[in-house]
C-alpha cells in the first residue's frame, strides 16, 4: 500500500523541471536573448526569478530573464520605465504574432507553443519574459509601468536567501516552497505574485525539518495570520512583494489558507489513524493533479 510519505515523494519528483522543459526553455532563451542583443547595447543577460532559484514549479511558464543594458543603451534609464518597455515590446513584435507578445508590469512576455498549455502538459515552456535592465552600483534598476519609476532590485541576494534556507532545512525548502505554489496555481492563483509564496517562505519555515505534511500543516497556519503583512523585497530594495495584494485579495486568501490548513490537519489525523488512501485523497484535492491518486 502506498504511504503518504511515499505520495509525498513522487509529489516532489512530479513537480521537478523535466530535462525536456530544460531543454525547451533553453532554446527559447537563446532565440529571445539573439533578438534583444541585436536590437540593444546588452552589456550582459542571466536567468533570474524562480526558474533560477529552482522554485519554479509545474506548469513551466515565465522564466525570467535579465537584460542589462551596455553604455550604448543606459540612457534609457533617464526616460520613463513605460518607453523602455514599448521598446522591448516593439523589438520583440518584429519577431513573434501579436498574440504571442504580451506586456507586463516590470516586462515583456513572449509565449511559446500555443496549444493552450494545461497541467497535465510536460516538456512546454508557456513564457520567457524580458525584463529590462540598468546596472546601479551592486545591483540593478528596472521598469515598472505601475508605480512609473525605475526600481531597485537585486535577484542574486533573493536567489542566495533562497539557497541558505533550503541548505537550513536540509534541502526540503524548495519543494516545500513549490508544494505550496501548486496549491496556490490549484486555488486560482489567489496570492499573487507567485514570489509572494517564497517570500513568505522565508520567514515562517524554521529548521529543523520534520514531514511535508507537518511542514505544509504548520506553514499554512502561519500564512493565515500573517497573509495581510506588508513583505518587503527581500533584497531590501525594491518596493513590498505584497503591494498587488488589496485587502480583500487578502481576506480572500486567508479564508482559503484557513481551509488548506484545516485540509491539511483532516490528511494528518487520518494518517495518523492508519487511513492512508483518505489521507492521500485529501492531500490530492488539496495540493492538485500533481500529487498522486492513492
């Protein structure tokens, strides 16, 4: 009979990136990455965000890429983020069908195989987003159309928080981080941005490491309280990761994490009954089509 713990398993293996998503993205990073560099002075390009961080989790969309602007091209920094953007937008409709070009806040979206991407659906890469950059000292600037001002940030101290804490719980922060993310993606996308979920991560998982179940249990009741907290960019640059979270998105989004909890509290006194196959069809419904049928 299949155990939770082994349910859990081959959750975490289902929502790895397979070599064949690695290789798809790859190919397309190149082929958005020749595009901008004929088009801009690009003094350099790096893989940024969750797919970098190795948070990314299943389906595979918008994987994040950096565009520093060389000496030719930094004097974007001195107009608007909206015509940096129009101009990344412009560049990049010259190559793709309009539909497939899509703005962002702080980016450009480029979407890739267009056969309505569903979960079920290995070895795609839904997006590559282009964001814009200039170097500022240690770290960057980029454009954000929503607040209308360049903004600081710094994905490599995001990406080292990310590495140290998962090195703190014994390398189970990152598909506990991305368990999470499955469940949000299952929910409706209810706490956005995605980044918020690693965010919160970071301050409310402590070693050491005890079960997934347990881990998910106690997580979402931290979540709960603390869901409409301002979380501030972790590299301390940048304006609040929750700033797109309105308080009734908030109050929405407790109510959910409330019931994850209670969901996850059911799974865990069933187990602890003996009553695998309802644990793992309550940890299914909860965490989605990713985690197996008992």
């Amino acid at each position: 009979m299949t155990t939770v713990a082994d349910a859990f398993e081959t959750f975490r293996k289902r929502l790895e990136i397979t070599g064949s998503e690695q290789q798809d993205a790859s190919r397309h990073q190149q082929e958005v990455r020749g595009h901008m560099q004929a088009s801009f002075d690009i003094e350099h390009d790096f893989l940024t965000g969750s797919y970098a961080r190795h948070t990314k989790t299943k389906p595979l969309k918008d994987v994040d890429i950096f565009f520093v602007f060389g000496a030719g091209d930094q004097g974007r920094r001195s107009g608007s983020p909206q015509k940096t953007l129009d101009a990344a937008e412009a560049c990049l409709r010259e190559h793709y069908d309009d539909d497939q070009v899509a703005r962002g806040r702080r980016s450009i979206g480029v979407t890739f195989e267009r056969s309505t991407p569903t979960q079920a659906e290995d070895g795609k890469v839904f997006s590559v987003d282009v964001v814009p950059a200039v170097p500022c000292g240690d770290h960057y600037e980029i454009p954000d159309e929503v607040v209308g001002e360049w903004i600081e940030t710094n994905p490599e101290i995001h990406k080292a928080k990310a590495t140290a804490k998962n090195a703190e719980m014994a390398k189970h922060w990152v598909p506990l981080v991305k368990m999470v993310k499955a469940w949000n993606c299952s929910s409706g996308k209810l706490i956005k941005p995605s980044f918020l979920v690693e965010v919160m991560a970071l301050e409310l998982v402590e070693p050491p490491f005890q079960s997934y179940p347990d881990e998910l249990r106690r997580l979402f009741a931290a979540m709960a309280d603390r869901i409409d907290d301002v979380w501030p960019d972790p590299a301390g640059l940048g304006p609040a990761v929750s700033d797109q979270m309105t308080p009734a998105m908030c109050e929405k989004a407790r109510s959910a994490v409330i019931e994850a909890e209670k969901a996850a509290a059911r799974a865990f006194r069933a187990e602890a009954q003996g009553k695998n196959g309802e644990a793992i069809s309550i940890w299914r419904e909860l965490l989605g089509p990713y985690f197996p049928v008992r």
